[in-house]
C-alpha cells in the first residue's frame, strides 16, 4: 500500500507575468480526492505553450489585470499549481470510484468537463481554471483518468496528452481522411509534430513547416514534404492545391493559407505563435466555400482515440528533454527557445 504524505514538493504559479512567478514549494498540502475523483501521484508532466501563455495572461483580451486571462476566458485563483500534461499512477479513490482503480497508470485529459463533482457548463483546462500535474499529488474526476496499457515509461507518456489530443482534435474536427493532402504549420513542435504522424495513420498526404535545421526529423516522423517557415506557399504549393490546413501559428503567412487551400476545403487553428491578430479577406472565405473550425474544446471521443492509438503502437513518443520539477524555469527557457522537436517533460516522482 503506498503511503501519502500530508504535504508535498511542487511549483506554485503566484501570479500573472515572468518566470519568477513560478515558485518551488515543500509544504503544499496533498490535496483529498472528493465524490467522484481519484488522487494521482504524479511521476512526469510536460511543459507546453498553455502553461506559458497562463502565467503571461497572453489569453486576456481585457485591460483588467485578471479578468479574463484564463484558458476558458475566466480569471486565474492564484496561487495555481499548472501542468496539464501528466501521467502517474492512481493512489486513492473519492466516493463513487471502484476500489480497483487504485494502482492503475493513468493519463489525464486536459480538457475538463467535470470537476468538484459536477459537470461543468463551460470545460477547463487542467492546470488553468484548477490545479494540475506540477507537484507530487494531483486530483481530477475520475472520468478524465484514462488507463494506459503500455510498455511506453511515464516520461514517455506524458508526452501525449495536450499535443495529441489537440492535434487529433483538428484532424476529427476537419475530416481529414487519405484523400487529402494536409499542410501543417508549426511542424516540429508538440501538437504539430503530433498532427503528422496521425494524419499519417489516417492515410493522408501530409506538408510539414518547420525551419531547415529539422527537415530531416520531420521526414522521419512521416512527413511526405517539408518546406521551409520562410517559404512563400503560393510559389512552393501552388494556388488551390491544399485540402486542409492545420494552422498552430498564424502570423504574417496566414493570407497564404487561404491562397492555397482548394474551393470547399477546410482550416483548423489550435493556435497563434506567430501572431494572434491576421489579416482575412471574407471574399476569398466566401467565394472559395472554405470552411473554418477553431478547435479547443475535445471531442467526445477524442481523448479515447489517443489512448487506442498509444496502445496500439501507432503512434511513438517524442521525448526531447527530461528536466526535474525543480528545473522548471530552465525547461521553460528552453522550450520557449524552439530549436526542440516534441515535448520538454518534468520528472516528477520516481
């Protein structure tokens, strides 16, 4: 039986703005899984852009200091345990949870549609509008603890639950099938490194952007091309010849994206790394009968999918780098700097 301490190590966010926001502790009490949540003793959590951009307030679109700076457009309760990415094993059960799931190795979905025993009008994201995987203890409703069977490590599994649920997210949501071919911004990072190898297990064509330097990893991991961020899409792709878009950086180049992208075809953004604010003509969304779908929310079945998907071997872990919690800062540093491919993860608990 395995012994839970009253408090426990973890990293405090204790405000909107730097790294030094960030705050390591040993005295954070172990919280006590109510109705309906199961206690997880946390072994790894990835570093991701949602962290960051939750602890910068990029998500505000207020001038109130924390009126809307929260993942779902709520402000944040400081102080906040994040880390959304997290896998670990299950150590003890609310009411309402079999006895049997103790001992289980489980994932997390990030997006929440349950918590504090009721489900929710509007989804979380775990990390953002409750605490997360950063400490040594976490809770969430049981519903979102999804068993894994696999001979993947925790820090290997970790690296799963954000990038390729967002990513599998976008595919589900734009239809993409082996008739299409499939561009993808943002390529070498988390979700995009993520959205190429399940767009390849769905059969399409797939178009990677990444800087050169990662050309080759990006081929490895089955893209079928890879062009460069600095490339114009129009010269190097052609007029009309994409189906579908997954855009993780917007910026500058998306009036190319609806340039290339085929009559009917579709656009999916999951995010805005290279710039929130784009420039659309509505002739060119119109004339051409695109379709557009923002993809935040989970589908239903989505988060179920990544785990066949994982346990079938169909897709592999990218581990760029481990860090200990305590490093958190540097891990941040360097995922903020870009040159990786996948996920940056935490070693939380042996």
């Amino acid at each position: 039986m395995t012994t839970i301490a009253k408090t426990m190590q973890g990293i405090v966010l204790t405000g909107h703005g730097g790294p030094e926001m960030l705050q390591y502790r040993n005295d954070i009490p172990v919280p006590t899984p109510s109705a309906n949540q199961v206690l997880i003793r946390v072994s790894a959590a990835a570093v991701n852009n949602t962290d960051i951009n939750t602890r910068t307030g990029w998500y505000a679109k207020s001038d109130s200091a924390n009126s809307d700076s929260g993942w779902s457009g709520t402000g944040i309760d400081f102080p906040r345990i994040q880390g959304a990415d997290v896998c670990g094993h299950i150590v003890a059960v609310g009411d309402n949870v079999g006895s049997a799931r103790i001992g289980e190795r489980v994932i997390i979905e990030p997006c929440l549609t349950q918590a504090h025993e009721q489900p929710l009008n509007s989804p979380w994201y775990y990390g953002s509008e409750c605490d997360g995987g950063f400490a040594q203890y976490t809770v969430v409703a049981a519903k979102h603890a999804y068993p894994v069977n696999s001979s993947l490590s925790d820090l290997e599994l970790a690296t799963f639950p954000c990038s390729y649920s967002t990513a599998e997210n976008m595919l589900s949501r734009a239809s993409v099938t082996s008739a299409d071919r499939v561009l993808i911004s943002g390529a070498s990072g988390g979700v995009g490194s993520a959205a190429i190898q399940l767009a390849k297990a769905r059969g399409a064509y797939v178009i990677a952007i990444t800087s050169p330097a990662k050309n080759q990893q990006l081929l490895a991991l089955g893209a079928d091309k890879v062009i460069s961020r600095d490339d114009d899409l129009v010269t190097t792709l052609g007029e009309n010849s994409i189906d579908v878009v997954l855009d993780l950086v917007a910026g500058k180049q998306w009036p190319q994206f609806l340039q290339i992208l085929k009559p009917t075809s579709r656009y999916a953004v999951s995010g805005a790394i290279g710039g929130a604010f784009v420039e659309l003509d509505v002739r060119t969304l119109y004339l051409k009968d695109l379709s557009f779908f923002g993809c935040t929310v989970l589908g239903p079945k989505v988060f179920q999918n990544l785990v066949s998907y994982i346990e079938q071997g169909k897709i592999k872990p990218l581990l760029a780098q481990v860090f200990a919690l305590k490093e958190i800062k540097s891990a941040q540093a360097l995922f903020s700097k870009k040159a990786h491919v996948g996920k940056i993860v935490l070693k939380v608990c042996e």
